[in-house]
C-alpha cells in the first residue's frame, strides 16, 4: 500500500518516531521536484519504499550522519539488493560525503532536499541546500572518549557486559561514576536491557556504526602523534612482528592483512605507548609529513582480551579502514565485521 508523502508524514509521528527525518527528507524533495512521491507504509528489509515517476526506489536511513564518510555510509550498503533502485536518506551529509556517493553511484537524499539520484529514466540532482545540524548528535556521554573506551571494552569482550561498574572502571581506566553514568545512558536510549540477572547491548549494529564516527571524529585524532616513513622506504610488518621487540599493534591496512589476508597495505598505522624516539629506533622510521606510517597512542588498556596479539581490538581496526573511504579498505572491514569484533 502506497501513501502519499504528506499524509505519512502525519502518520509518522506515532509509527516511526525515530526517523521523523526521512519523512521531512521525502516531503522537501517533493516540494523541490513537484512529482508527487507515494511512500509505501509496510517496511521489511528497508526503511521505506518509494515511488517516484513510475519507479520504486528502496531505501535506507542514516540517523546521525553529521559526520559518517563514505566509508560508514558504504559500510550500511552492504546487505541491501544493489539490483534495485537503492537510495540512503540521511539526517545531514558533508559535500564531500556527498561528492564520494555520487561519484561511486549510490542515491542518496537529506532532510532539506539536497539529492542525487540517477536511473535509466529519472535523474535529479540537488545541491547547495542547507540543512540546520543538530549540535549534540554524538556529544552523549556514551560516545565521548569514556564512553568510546568502555564501548570498546564491552563489544570486544562480551563477558565483562555482565562485570561490576568498579570491574569495569578498573578494565577501562576510566572513573567510577563515568562507568555509572555511561550505563544509564545507555539504558535511557534503549541501548541497554537490565534485567533481574544481566545486562545485554541492544542495537548493536546502531552503536557500532555510531562508535566507528564518533571515533574517527574525536577519540582518533586526540591519540595521533606523528606521521613518519621508513628509511630507504621499506616497511615489513611480518619483518616487524619477528624481529622487533618494541611493544606496538597495527592498526589500519596492516591489521586488516592480519586479520584477513585480504588486503596489502599502503599505509600503516601503529598504536604504541612506547616513546616516540624508541618506536623510530626500532623500526627505522624518520619523521616525515607526508609518510605513509601513522603512529598512534595506545588508548584501551591490557585488560581488554585482543584476538590478535599484533594488532589492535577488530572494532578499532574495522573504524580505521572504514575510516579511509577507500573502496578495497571497506571491503575487508566487511570481513573483519562478519568475523565478529
């Protein structure tokens, strides 16, 4: 069943509260094309379904999208039929978001109307409209650098969901009453189920995606040191592995070899917290701005159970290589995902 956009818009309020935006998305690309667009109310694997001049287009919803790349937004893709019409209607996409879906061919549509979507028949593309951006979307506690670090901890390690706050406060390094407030903040936004006996993470899928962003934006950037290149531009990580006795883990393309043996790498990452003049020592690194090795702060502590010994937790891994937008690194985060983080 077909309704026309601005009658759900009025049903919406009570049938998906959660993704009133897509439904002003909708509405507002209405006004602009003025081809009316009905909107199928029953929803499966998709959000919602549309059709507009004859076509049905099958879409999905990026919630808190202010600063997702291409690379989260592609991550999103990855179960939906690409043999069909596919467009993702976002809250808010940077124009260089923007600029990498069109230029990668995915549809895409924002709450004030910018758009880009190509068929055989129907083409419309929108720009330059503005979209007021909601200042605290991520600034919860949760997804803050506490948060990020206990987030981490409990997607890494499932059994210490069920640890005591003072456990886990211990695990992470973080304060006591952080650990308490992140928990009912979880809860309130119906990311956490307490019951009589344990706790379980709900919307998974939701925190992780909103983990990978908040991330690259926040915790990544506080833990980055130096851009650095190797002498005589050889860099072996298997060399590195057996021969060197700095302590450090890949990050990156590097770990996504690891993880997979799916992917030669181009640019490195390394999280240490060994002193920046030994790292160099060890593996013959100079400092160098355009180098193509990254070192990082180790930030989670040895508390946290790493499936491989050489290389940082997988759901950091899988964030740096989503992290890139860059098509090969999005495939093997795929992999590492299916793995299990």
């Amino acid at each position: 069943m077909f309704i026309p956009a601005e009658r759900l818009i009025l049903l919406n309020k009570e049938m998906y509260r959660d993704n009133d935006f897509v439904y002003e998305a909708i509405a507002s690309l209405e006004d602009t094309i003025g081809i009316p667009i009905a909107i199928e109310s029953d929803r499966e694997t998709y959000d919602v379904v549309l059709q507009i001049n004859n076509e049905t287009f099958y879409c999905i919803a990026k919630k808190n999208a202010k600063n997702a790349n291409y690379g989260t937004i592609k991550s999103a893709l990855k179960d939906i039929n690409h043999s069909k019409n596919n467009i993702v209607i976002a809250d808010y996409l940077t124009k260089k978001t923007a600029k990498e879906l069109q230029q990668n061919s995915i549809n895409y549509l924002d709450t004030s109307g910018n758009a880009f979507i190509k068929t055989d028949n129907f083409f419309v593309s929108i720009e330059g409209k503005k979209t007021k951006i909601n200042k605290k979307t991520n600034q919860t506690r949760a997804f803050q650098e506490a948060g990020l670090k206990l987030l981490l901890l409990l997607i890494s390690n499932p059994e210490t969901l069920q640890f005591s706050y003072r456990e886990l406060a211990e695990k992470t390094g973080i304060a006591l009453g952080s650990v308490s407030n992140i928990f009912k903040e979880l809860e309130e936004n119906h990311y956490l189920l307490k019951t009589k006996n344990k706790r379980v993470l709900k919307n998974q899928d939701e925190i992780i995606e909103r983990w990978v962003i908040a991330y690259n934006e926040l915790l990544k950037p506080r833990s980055f040191r130096k851009k650095m290149r190797a002498l005589g531009n050889e860099f072996n990580v298997n060399n590195i592995i057996t021969n060197s006795d700095v302590k450090l883990y890949f990050g990156g393309e590097p770990a996504g070899q690891l993880l997979t043996g799916h992917l030669k790498p181009q640019d490195y990452i390394i999280y240490s917290n060994e002193e920046t003049s030994r790292v160099a020592k060890e593996l013959k690194l100079v400092p160098d701005e355009t180098g193509s090795i990254e070192l990082y702060n180790k930030f989670w502590t040895d508390n946290l159970h790493l499936k491989n010994e050489y290389t940082a937790p997988p759901l950091v891994v899988y964030a740096d290589l989503l992290g890139t937008g860059n098509n090969r690194n999005i495939e093997t985060a795929k992999i590492i995902l299916e793995n299990g983080l």
